[in-house]
C-alpha cells in the first residue's frame, strides 16, 4: 500500500467513525421530543424504564451479533467493562438528578464542557495532544452552547454541581473506551450501564405510573436514544480522540431543539439558533481540517 493510499484508508475510517458519532447524537437527541409525547410517567419513571428498555435492547443485540458467546462477551469485558458501565450509569443517572434541580440550560452548559474535560484527561491518561485547531473549536463551541441557553441560566447551585457528574463521568468513559476498546469488546458496558442505571433509579420511580403507550415510547427510547447510539459511541471511540468524541456530542444540544421545533412546534428562541450555529460551525471546521488541512495536523491527530 502506498503512502497516499494509507492516507485514504486512515481518512475513510476517521470519516466513518465521525459519521456514527453523528448518527448517535440524532438519535440521542430525540429524547426532549419523546419525552413531550409521554401521559404520565414522571422523570425517574422515565430514566429507570429507559435504563431498562437500553438493558434488554442490548442484551438481545449481543445474544443476536455473539450468539453463543454473549455471557462469554460480558464476562471478557472485566473490569475496563465495568468502569465503563458505571460512567454509562452515571451520565444517565446525574442527568435527570440535574435536570430535576436547576434549569435545562444550566445542565447543558455544564455538560458542554465534557471536551474539555476529555481533552485534560486523554493528555493525561493517553498522552494525546490536540492541535491547535481542536482547542479553538472546543472554545467556539463551549461559546457557542453558553450562548444557546445563557437565557436560562440561575438557580439551582445543588442541581449545576450534580450536572458536573455528566462530563466528568463521559469524559472518564469516552478514555477508557480509547484505551481498552480496541484489546477488549465493550460493547457489554451499555448493558452494564443499563442495568446499574436501572437498579440506581428504581425505588424513586415507584409506584409506577406510566401508560400502556408510555411504556410503548419509553421502550423505544431505551433501544434507540441509547442502547442503539451508545454502540455507536462504543465503535467510534476506537478510532477518534477523546476530545473530538465529546466536540461531535454537543450536537445533541442543537440537534434537541430543532426536533422539538418540527415535531410539537416549540419554536427555538434566536439565542438556540445563534449559538447553534456556531457550535456547528466549530464541529465542522475540526473535521475539515482534520480530514484535509495541513499535514502536520493530520499527524497530530492519532491514526487508526
């Protein structure tokens, strides 16, 4: 293989790992629009049957892709597996402890600030330095998310330093995937983290109140808003750094809205589509120069 082919099958697997973290954050970000659909069940009911619709959904996704070897699968996982499980647990846990304590747009803020978290911690644990480019994009797009939702911002000191939990917790997770994910299969740490998840909320979410339909919407939010993009996360975090891991998840914050728009007509307020806008701006211009600037950052940036 040539030098220039090698470039090309590099490019091609950084394309496509982009492409599924992309893939995730569409359908991560389909939860504030199935959550306005729902009757009754209240926001732990949401998080534990959530959790548990992720679990099952996984597990029937490792029993169908592993077969036989599913348990041996989740066994193999050891203790990277686990780590990575509670993160999973964790993220999904905090977010609704957050959410239920301060404002929406103060949980966002503090969760757009998991790049920079995942850049501290793949420097310190993976050795990996970011160009320059990265860091301005990182900036912008913290900027960017602060702009969306500074509207919104007040209250609820106990609620902001819970959302802490959200970055801290993917930071940690989206390292360990890095690290271990290529020696060992991970995939098993999305059941983990759903059944931990599970067993975390389950006595807040008692007694149970959601309808047949919410039921309905809640499975398809475990399977499809996360077990389903949470492999995405899985696989991708193989081949892209940390810190460009957590850049492309803060189009969920922008992607929410727009869903929210189309599908029950809340209207975005000029601040989401401002800040929007240059929080995409600064995803965009990474990838471009990660894929096509100059050599010397395509070097900066870990091959596959």
């Amino acid at each position: 293989m040539t030098i220039t082919e090698l470039h090309d099958a590099r490019r091609m697997s950084h394309a496509r790992a982009v492409m599924l973290m992309v893939a995730a954050n569409v359908l991560w970000s389909t939860a504030g629009l199935v959550t306005r659909l729902l009757e009754s069940a209240h926001s732990w009911e949401v998080t534990f049957w959530r959790s548990f619709f992720a679990a099952v959904s996984m597990a029937g996704i490792l029993a169908w892709t592993r077969h036989r070897e599913a348990w041996a699968a989740v066994r193999a996982a050891g203790w990277p597996g686990v780590v990575s499980g509670l993160m999973f647990c964790t993220m999904f846990t905090c977010f609704m402890l957050a959410v239920t304590r301060t404002t929406v747009a103060n949980t966002l803020v503090v969760n757009s600030l998991y790049p920079v978290f995942a850049a501290i911690l793949g420097w310190l644990v993976l050795g990996l330095r970011l160009p320059g480019h990265t860091w301005l994009a990182i900036l912008a797009a913290v900027g960017g998310m602060v702009w969306m939702f500074a509207s919104g911002l007040g209250a609820g000191l106990a609620g902001t330093l819970i959302a802490f939990g959200v970055p801290v917790a993917a930071a940690i997770n989206v390292v360990t995937l890095r690290r271990w994910g290529r020696a060992v299969d991970l995939a098993p740490a999305v059941l983990l983290g759903g059944l931990f998840s599970a067993l975390v909320t389950l006595p807040f979410a008692l007694p149970f109140r959601a309808t047949a339909p919410d039921v309905v919407w809640l499975a398809a939010l475990g399977m499809f808003q996360l077990a389903v993009p949470c492999m995405f996360l899985v696989t991708a975090s193989r081949y892209l750094p940390p810190a460009e891991v957590a850049l492309l998840t803060l189009l969920e914050a922008v992607l929410g809205p727009l869903w929210a728009w189309l599908g029950v007509g809340e209207t975005p307020a000029a601040a989401t589509l401002v800040g929007g806008s240059i929080v995409l701006a600064a995803i965009a211009f990474n990838e471009f120069v990660a894929l096509y600037g100059p050599a010397r950052y395509r070097r900066a940036r870990p091959s596959p």
